[in-house]
C-alpha cells in the first residue's frame, strides 16, 4: 500500500470526504445515480466525462434525491455508486448530491466491460468500449485508478472510495484483462475494495482467478449481479468455494412486482445454506437502481421498479423477510459486511 493511504487505513473515503464505518448504518451496495453512457441524438459512446448539464442536476434532483433521503428513515445512510468513468456525473455534482440527500456516498474510479456486438447501444465496434481503455497501456490504466483515490478525481480533492470492473461473459476478452489487472494493482496500492460487473454464471471464476494471480487479497473484492449464480445449485457451490478464499459475492437487479415476488425464493434458501455453511459474512445486496441512457435516452431505469433505490426498503427486503430472510441475516448482508468491506485496509 503506498504510504499515502496507510493514515486512511479503517476509514471509508466518500465525495464528501472520510468517515469511519460506523456512520454508514445500512448500504446499498450497487448503485447508479448518473450513468450517461451513450448518447442517442448523436448516436455515439459517451467517451469524454464532463460536468454535469443545468437539465440533467434538475432531473436527478427532482426525482432521485428525494426517494434516496428517504431511505435514511430506514437506517441507510450510504450507497456505492458504481458507475465508472466517463459516465459518471462530476465530482462536484456527487457532493451535491451527496449533502442533499444526506447520505454517504462512495464513488468509483474503474472501467466498464467490453461490450458484445449489436448488445444494447452497440451499433459499431466504437461503441463496445471507452476509447482510453483500448489505448492506454496497462501501468497508464492503474496510474489512472490510482490518482483516482489517493488525490482526486479531475483535478478536484474528491476521491473515489472503490474501483468497479467489468466483466461481461464468462472469459474475460483480452481487453478486459487488461483493465482487470491494472484494477488489481490499484486495489493492493491504495486498500479500497474492488466491485464487478458479473452477469453470465462462470464470469466469476475468471475474474476471481485475475484477481488471485494479481495478489489481491479476495476479502476485497465482491463479485456482483450474482444472484442467479447463487440460486443455481451447482454455481452456488463453486461460488462458497470462492468464499473460502474471502471473495464476496452480491446479488441484484433485486426488483419485487405486483406478481413475481416468489420468484426470489430460492435466492433466500440459497443464503440460508450459505449463512448455515459459515459464510454468510460474504454477501450483501444492490438494488442497480439507475438513472441511465443505455437503452434510450437518459432517464430512470425500467430494469428496476420504482421507487428509485428506496425500493430496497418498500418492497425487496420487506418481501425477503416474508420468505423466511431474517433479521440476523439481514444485517450481516445490509450493515455489518458492508461496513468490513468498504473502509481503505
């Protein structure tokens, strides 16, 4: 760890700057309050960050921060905000958002997958990946993350407390290594935990095993959108085979309808097992709530049902309780992991 980070050690490096963990109550621990990655009038890859337009800070105002400060009346009062560069809002905006809601914030620093052809916005090979990705070497990359969360983002005091990676199919492309390496050596040079983009069952093993190669210590990294993988009996098993070893792993897109609530069942016995096994120290939960331009142009998500974020206490973690998920359980995967993982070690 370079020395610079070593008086942060036990603290969790916010846009408003480091609090100990305890401050944080509950946290969500995948989130997306800008995510700006492509725009549709041009028709190109958002790939230049910049500060944050007068219409969109209105949008976000209005209709994320309020739902977002009412989720410190059910003892949350911190969120990761996972959305890499350049699709992040400006720091300063962050810190905006973060007072106005009163709520902790943690910002990344970290890159994005390697998107598939004709996947979402993906029209041409430009649009599969952030240009600097593909042209910067791999020490330029960890340099990037590095400066990131040891002095600021864009020439600001306002550092990011996580590094997201992402992963988008099972073999990580060579792109993806690549960034998934420089993310490992940025995570041993500053103590901040790693969180990745994980979709398809078997991604977690590639990424896990980068990660191993690297030397990074797997207590600080959580493995995320792995829900289906842990409710799928023969996934599950290699997935506690990983928690063994100290990888965390975080289920999402934890959305609850009018009619489909049961079919998140066999997610709560999962955590049953994984909690009766003696690991129940490994998970926590993201709603991926969003307010996002990947499919259309910006706006709130429909991948997720209202309200924004404060759905997690409305409705997801209401019905789990219903299923059996209790109150033990709960606060191991909504506070006490959360609060081990997040602070700089």
């Amino acid at each position: 760890m370079l020395s610079a980070m070593k008086p942060l050690i036990g603290k969790v490096l916010t846009a408003q700057g480091p609090v100990e963990p305890a401050v944080l109550g509950k946290v969500m621990m995948h989130e997306h309050l800008h995510s700006d990655c492509y725009d549709w009038d041009k028709q190109c890859l958002v790939d230049v960050e910049k500060p944050i337009e007068p219409a969109r800070r209105e949008l976000l105002m209005r209709e994320a921060i309020p739902p977002l400060r009412a989720c410190n009346d059910h003892g949350c009062h911190a969120y990761v905000d996972v959305t890499p560069p350049p699709w992040r809002a400006w720091p300063d905006f962050m810190v905006e958002a973060s007072a106005a809601a009163k709520m902790h914030i943690i910002l990344c620093t970290g890159f994005y997958c390697e998107m598939n052809d004709n996947e979402y916005w993906v029209k041409k090979p430009a649009d599969k990946a952030w240009s600097f990705m593909r042209t910067a070497s791999l020490e330029e990359l960890t340099e990037f993350c590095t400066k990131e969360i040891v002095e600021g983002q864009h020439g600001t005091s306002i550092r990011a407390g996580a590094i997201k990676l992402g992963g988008r199919n099972p073999i990580l492309s060579p792109l993806e290594q690549k960034t998934f390496r420089a993310g490992a050596r940025a995570q041993k040079a500053t103590g901040v935990h790693i969180t990745t983009h994980c979709t398809q069952m078997g991604a977690e093993t590639s990424q896990l095993e980068i990660f191993d190669r690297e030397g990074v210590d797997l207590r600080r990294v959580v493995i995320g959108h792995t829900a289906r993988h842990l409710m799928d009996p023969e996934r599950r098993a290699i997935c506690l085979e990983w928690m063994k070893r100290g990888a965390n792993f975080l289920p999402t897109n934890l959305g609850i309808g009018a009619d489909d609530g049961e079919r998140w069942r066999p997610l709560v016995e999962a955590i049953h097992e994984i909690f009766d096994a003696g690991h129940g120290d490994k998970l926590s939960f993201g709603l991926d709530w969003a307010f996002v331009s990947e499919s259309a142009p910006f706006g709130a998500c429909t991948f997720v049902p209202p309200p924004p974020f404060l759905h997690m206490f409305t409705h997801t973690l209401p019905a789990f309780r219903k299923m059996g998920l209790t109150a033990e359980e709960e606060d191991y995967i909504m506070q006490r992991n959360p609060q081990r993982i997040i602070p700089v070690q």
